[in-house]
C-alpha cells in the first residue's frame, strides 16, 4: 500500500480545561482531496491549523513524508493554509497578489512572471491579470487566493471553508472548480467545512468530526450510505428515524410494526434502538419488504424533487419521502392523502438508542 503523504500521530489540543482535539490520528496520501467535515466546535479547524503550524500540538505528532514537522514554523512548512476571508493585498493588482510569495522568496524576476503566467491561465484569469481585488466577483477572489496558495508549489494545501463566503449558485459551480484546480496541479487538499454537500462533492475521502473526535472515513458513499453511527446518520443529509424494538425474533416498531433488515443487520441485538432509512429510499406505492401507510402532512417542492412529509403510527415523527419530479408529475401527490410507503430490508440502518 502506498505510504501516506501526511500523518496525524494521536494529535491533541487543549486551551486550559478545554479539549478542542483529543487525540486523533489519520493518514491522507499524496494527490488526495480530503474532506474535514464537522459542525461548529468540532475541531476541525483547530485540527487544520496545527497541520500548517499555527497551532502548537498539546500531544502526538504531526509527520509529512514520514518526518515530523510539529516544530517546524508555518513559514519553514512546505503547507500552505488558504484562509476563509482570501485576505487579499488591495492596493495589488491581481498578478502582483499571486506573485508575492515568490517575491518575498526571492526568485528571479524571469521565473516568477513564467510562474505567474502559467497560473493565470490555468485558472482563467489572464484577461484580469491588472485588475484590483475590488473590481473581481467572489468567485474570481476565491480563484486569487487559491493561486496565490498554489503558485508556492506546496506538498499539501490546506482550505478553511473556501466557498463559505459565495452564494449558493457561486458555491455549487467552485466546488466543480476546485476539484479540476486540485487534479489539475496533482497536489493534496485538505478542506475544512460544515457544509455535508460540498464535502461529499469535492472529496475522496471525508472525515466526520464531533467534540474534538474522528466518527468515521471513509469515500463519499460510505459516510452517505453506511454512516456507523446515529450522530453521523443525522449529520450528514437527511434521514428518517423509527424508534424500534428487538423482540428476539427481529425489530418492531412501537406499533408492533416488524422492520425487515438486512441480513448483518439482523444479527446485531440491541435491545431499544431506531431504524434508520434515507428519503430516497422511501417510494410511495408498490411493495417491498417494508410497508407502512400514512398520510401525507405536508408537501415541499424543491423543483427537481419533492419531499413528502408522512404521518406514520410508527413514529411521532413524519417519515420524509423524496418523490423526483417525473413520478410526481404522474402521482400528483396532496396534503392529506393516504398513501403507502415502501422500502427494501437492505435500505434499513439499525442503531442502538
């Protein structure tokens, strides 16, 4: 197996009695998108800033190539740390921005305009090369930043909420960017966010982070599909959740309701739990190894799809199913309609209580 580009070795951080990381190691390879994805106060930023060295470790060790670099300065690291504000120079032009890491490095004046040069062109800003930071859009700043981060060659790149300051739209199209940007320079990124949608978009692999802690990683469709645990089931999209009983001969809803699981799911007794399924999985109509009916409560239209809000004896809570646009154009689905809900025994997650 290939040896890991980067490697967090039982990294800590207290401030006083505070824990923000408490004890995490992790390996992230040469060339890898790897996502850092938590809610406020998880530490994944403080986890971000001992990578670059802004943060001194209360414990463990921080190794690059297989050597440790925790006493290493930021400025002696070959990181670089792309902060969420861009902090760009605004008296500098565009191309004065990106050239200043070179310049402060000393590097011949020939070399740095060629550097400059290739850079703009790669991320389409050439045509703007003499502009001010105040004349760009949000996207082009982000863009600036992000080559300025680049231009300095460094073995990992490290982002803190890069998109948190776009709109929506804006954010939906860099997210694609920075993905062709990372494969375009074949450097690691390591991104920090909250957002579950940009993590699963942009990374190989994601990090769920909760009180300092590593939950899970793994791809994408691992955290999305088979999360380990309720928190990460929760956090990470939308998911409904059936209070459940095993009863020795398989779990039963609160209602004596029988929920088929799969196979390895089955074989895990636990008592009280919940059953956990994603609205997608949730088809109204048909039949399947799981039926309930219910009625539709309320209706919410997102134009691609529609999330269906269903009242169940199963749950107090409404059980939440995604119908695409196609199917409901031919169901017409309304509030107060009975309907049936169906779903597949291998769809259905089980966690303790």
């Amino acid at each position: 197996m290939t040896s890991p580009l980067l490697t967090l070795a039982n990294v800590k951080k207290s401030f006083g009695s505070v824990t923000a990381v408490s004890g995490v190691s992790l390996d992230i390879y040469e060339n890898e998108f790897f996502a850092l994805l938590g809610a406020s106060g998880s530490g994944k930023t403080t986890l971000l800033r001992m990578m670059a060295g802004f943060e001194q470790l209360s414990g463990g060790d921080v190794l690059l190539d297989n050597a440790s670099i925790a006493g290493i300065p930021p400025n002696k690291r070959p990181v670089n740390l792309m902060f969420q504000s861009y902090a760009l120079f605004p008296h500098m032009t565009v191309a004065q921005n990106i050239s200043y890491g070179l310049e402060m490095d000393r590097l011949p004046k020939a070399q740095i305009t060629a550097r400059v040069d290739e850079i703009l062109d790669v991320i389409q800003l050439t045509h703007l090369a003499k502009r001010k930071p105040d004349q760009l859009s949000g996207g082009q700043k982000q863009r600036v930043a992000l080559a300025r981060a680049l231009i300095k060659r460094p073995k990992v790149l490290l982002l803190d909420e890069p998109l948190g300051a776009l709109d929506k739209k804006l954010r939906s199209e860099m997210q694609l960017e920075l993905k062709r940007l990372q494969h375009e320079f074949g450097i690691t990124f390591i991104v920090v966010t909250h957002d579950q949608e940009e993590a699963l978009v942009m990374a190989d692999r994601v990090a769920i982070m909760k009180d300092g802690a590593l939950l899970q990683v793994g791809t994408p469709h691992d955290i999305y599909e088979r999360p380990q645990t309720r928190y990460a089931a929760d956090f990470i999209g939308v998911m409904n959740f059936l209070p459940v009983t095993d009863n020795g001969k398989g779990f039963v809803t609160t209602d004596g309701t029988r929920i088929a699981v799969s196979a390895a799911a089955d074989g895990s007794r636990i008592g009280a739990g919940v059953a956990a399924v994603r609205p997608e999985r949730l088809k109204v109509g048909g039949q399947s190894d799981n039926c309930l009916s219910g009625e539709i409560s309320e209706i919410a239209y997102h134009g691609l799809d529609q999330l269906l809000h269903i009242k169940t004896n199963a749950t107090d809570t409404p059980l939440i199913s995604r119908m695409t646009a196609d199917v409901a154009d031919d169901l017409r689905p309304t509030v107060g309609q009975t309907v049936t809900i169906s779903w597949s025994a291998k769809d259905t997650l089980i966690f303790p209580a």
